[in-house]
C-alpha cells in the first residue's frame, strides 16, 4: 500500500460536535492486527459516548462504530487464521491484553486492559479500519452485509444476555423496550423457547411485537406493567433494553420468585429499587456487557439458522450525522445502518 493512499471517514473532533467527513491516510496493520474494507457499520446509541466526549480515557478526534462488516484487505504478522479477502465482523469488544488476571481465567470480556471499537481506537464509521485479530469473527454467507451488522452489538448483547440467563425454555421472558436492541430481543427469546412477553409504550407496537414472535404484548403507557406481567404468571428474566430507569423501575414486580432483571441498556441515571422487592422475593439485578468475538460467531450463527433478522435503514457513510440523529432521537426502525457502496 503506497504512503498517499486516503479513505474517507466520519469523524468526531469536538465533544458534542458534528460528524465531519474527512479524508485520512489509510495505515498498514501491526502485529496482530488487520485491516478491513468495512462494508457496513451500525450506528448504536453507545455511539453517543464518542460523540458527547464522555467515554474514559477519549483521545478526539475519533472514528465511531462497533457493529462493523468488512472484508480483510491486509494482515499484520501473527494474526493466525486470518488472510486477505475473508469475510469479518467486529463489533464492541475490540480486543484485550491475554495477560490480566481476568484473561487468564478466559473471561476477555472484562479485561482490564479491554478495547474498544470506536472508542478506544478508530471504529467502522470510514471505508477501512483497523482491527486487532482477537475481535475478529467470520460472517455466515446467509446475511448481508447491512443484516449482519447490528448483529455484532444489539444482535449478541440480547443473545450472549438471554442465553447465560437463569431462564430455561418453557420459562415466561419479557423483554422491555422494543427498539434497536428490544426488536431483536423479542425474535431470540422467541427461538430460544421462552414464552416471551413484550413491554412496549403504545398500543400500536403489539401487532409488531407478535410478528416479532412474541407471545403477550404489555403497553406500558397504559400503566402497571409490573402489575400485569405478574398476572401473567411473573417473568423468571426481564431482559431491559430500553435505557429508561423509571421503566426498568416499573417492572421489578413483574418478576417471579427467584426472578432476575437482567440489564444491557445503560440508563443514565441511577434505577432505584426498593430492597424488600429483591429481599423477600430473592429477585436480583444482573448486568451483562457484549461478549467476545466468538460469542460474536455464535450470534451470527443462530440468527443464520433460526432467521433472527434486524430491522433496518441504510444511509451512506456522508449521511452519517443524520443517521445518527435518527437513532438517537429514536425515529429509526429499529437500527440504522451505514453502508459503503
């Protein structure tokens, strides 16, 4: 690759500034990284981390997106299986240190040193990046470019999330919010054989939570959604992806004994729960971050055999500003997707 070869990327240069299209000299990978043509990127509401300068340790400018397809265009040295012209996904976990306490007990998700696409390094808002090879994972032939792209974020933190839950199949799940995360959500739990409950505002997002799979539709515009889903028997796991705390808060008694509300949406503000309503009842709170880039193949996987598909609008990479201000102001359905012709 010559030394004047550029791409074009959407850049963030300013805490709460605009996406500016620029062009930048394109780098050969390092050891024990690649390089990808990136085909599509999502555009996720962790994107706003980068945008409003609040993420630990930001270095602007920077490149978001962390739900990236691409193919690979050069290998650094050491990068094992991987070769020019393979078909890859990265998405939030960018990679980690293998030598921290928690990589040698084989969890990699919580390294200490742990990056992060599109915030830690440059991520999938350009026409190439460069990835380390750990947060590599090869994509099914079966999806496109732009389905498989929210996959690598909302598609494997609802899956990774369910799947390592208490919840075993026949158990009642409900999934609160049916957005960017929720609409997937709703299609795994579904598969994965729950008896899946959707907890929407409106009543008009019940015929889509049924075509979604979902089995019981709760509005919780209407009010008591807690009351209601424990007059559906109570959820052994409600999975809460919509990032409202007072929402989150409504629907802690709608969890059976021994119920677990399982978080992957990152409220900005605290969720206040009363302690008799886990004491007496032994419900519990579990987070759940994403997972690696084999739970990453895993996801895909499924969603290849079982057809979980998310929602989607493409914009190209120029319109990446109005992309996002779609997702954040909530009017795209359900997840908004940059693609590179």
């Amino acid at each position: 690759m010559g030394s004047m070869a550029t791409m074009r990327a959407a850049q963030i240069s300013v805490p709460d500034g605009d996406f500016e299209i620029v062009s930048r000299e394109r780098r050969a990978p390092d050891r024990g990284e690649v390089e990808i043509k990136v085909a599509a990127c999502g555009v996720c509401h962790s994107d706003s981390f980068v945008k409003s300068g609040q993420f630990p340790g930001l270095q602007l400018p920077r490149v978001p997106g962390h739900e990236v397809i691409g193919v690979v265009t050069q290998v650094g040295a050491g990068v094992g299986p991987w070769k020019a012209g393979d078909r890859v996904g990265v998405g939030w976990h960018g990679g980690h240190d293998f030598t921290c306490d928690r990589c040698r007990s084989g969890d990699f998700v919580t390294c200490r040193n742990e990056l992060i696409s599109g915030a830690s390094s440059d991520g999938g808002y350009a026409e190439y990046m460069i990835a380390r090879a750990e947060a590599l994972a090869r994509v099914p032939a079966e999806l496109t470019d732009a389905e498989a792209a929210p996959i690598m974020c909302a598609g494997i933190t609802t899956f990774n999330a369910l799947r390592h839950s208490p919840a075993r199949a026949g158990d009642l799940v409900a999934v609160q919010g049916i957005g960017g995360l929720g609409h997937l959500a709703v299609q795994f739990a579904a598969k994965l054989g729950f008896h899946t409950v959707a907890i929407g505002r409106g009543e008009d997002k019940g015929g889509l939570a049924q075509q979604l799979g979902a089995h019981d539709y709760i509005d919780a515009a209407a009010g008591d959604a807690g009351k209601r889903l424990a007059a559906l028997g109570g959820a052994k796991v409600v999975l809460a992806t919509a990032p409202s705390a007072r929402a989150i808060e409504e629907i802690i008694d709608g969890l059976t004994t021994g119920g677990q509300l399982l978080l992957v949406a990152a409220a900005p503000e605290p969720i206040t729960v009363p302690a008799l309503a886990l004491i007496l009842p032994r419900r519990s709170i579990q987070g759940w971050p994403s997972g690696t880039a084999k739970d990453s193949e895993e996801t895909l996987a499924f969603c290849a055999r079982f057809g979980v598909r998310p929602l989607i609008e493409t914009f190209p990479l120029d319109r990446a500003g109005e992309a996002y201000e779609r997702m954040i102001n909530g009017r795209v359905r359900f997840r908004a997707v940059l693609v590179n012709a």
